[in-house]
C-alpha cells in the first residue's frame, strides 16, 4: 500500500468514526415530556435561607427537579422526603407517587441522611423528574412514608 493511500485509508476510518458518533447536548430535556433538548429553558438554581428549617418549597407550579443537595444538622439520622405538592402537607402518614393519576400532594422520593451529613443528588444529564404539582423538600424525624416536620436541614436545588 502507498503512503498517500494509507494515509487516505487512515483519514476515511477516522471520519467514519467521527460521523457515527452521537452529538452530545448539554441541554436539559423539557418538562413537556418529549424528550427533546431544550436549550431555551433556564435552569434556576434556587438559594435557601441560611438557617435550618423543617421544609422548603421549592417551585409551587409543575416542574423538573435536575438535583439537590440537603444537609442534616442534627445528631440523629433525618429523612428527606421529596413531594409532589405546591405546599408543604400535613404530618403524618404520606402516600407515595405511585404514577400519574396519583393524587398529590405525593412521595416522590425519600433519603436517610446520617446525622451531621450532607448528601447531593442529580439526574444529570437525564431523565428528570417532572411534578405536576410542584417540588416540596421536607426534613422529617421518622422513617419514609411518615411525615413529621424537624427543623433540623437546609436544602438547594436547580429546578426547570
């Protein structure tokens, strides 16, 4: 083989690898479920208040949460328990989201943090999770599916 035709073998297989390779997008999917990108959409980080606190409201309005971070200031394991809701439900016992046709406000996740920990979570780059109600932290004293309110966390998040 000659140098100019392996060297035109070599630039052939080069930009066949190239060419079949996927685009990558650091754009988020929108909340409209079609999975197409979505560069036109802000992603809102949203800053807490410095102090602790029981429960945050994140968006109040349908949304998709891309990540967060919840810090448990307590000696005692805490959960965080993200809802489907415009506002903070009661204490209690709590329903989870089991789909759609959920009513809401509803459980759509849930963390142990240790005590003393902070703990960050992403869906980067996708899925999301989308609400159809809005996004609620709360930091509660007892275990997943019982709501009780403890002012013991701080939380952040980026919300589309």
């Amino acid at each position: 083989m000659t140098k100019l035709a392996s060297l035109l073998f070599a630039l052939f297989a080069l930009c066949g690898t190239a060419s079949a390779q996927s685009p990558t997008s650091l754009c988020a999917s929108g909340i409209a479920g079609t999975g197409a990108p979505s560069c036109a959409a802000t992603l809102n980080p949203v800053g807490m208040p410095s102090a602790v606190e029981s429960s945050h409201v994140l968006k109040a309005a349908a949304g998709t949460l891309i990540g967060f971070q919840a810090n448990n200031t307590n000696a005692a394991a805490r959960t965080v328990m993200v809802f489907d809701a415009a506002s903070v439900p009661a204490d209690g016992t709590v329903v989870g989201c089991a789909n759609a046709q959920t009513a809401r406000p509803c459980l759509m996740k849930w963390y142990q943090v240790p005590a003393n920990q902070t703990m960050g979570v992403t869906w980067a780059p996708g899925p999301y999770p989308i609400f159809q109600s809005g996004i609620v932290f709360v930091c509660s004293s007892s275990v997943a599916f019982t709501k009780t309110a403890s002012a013991d966390c701080t939380f952040s998040g980026e919300v589309q």
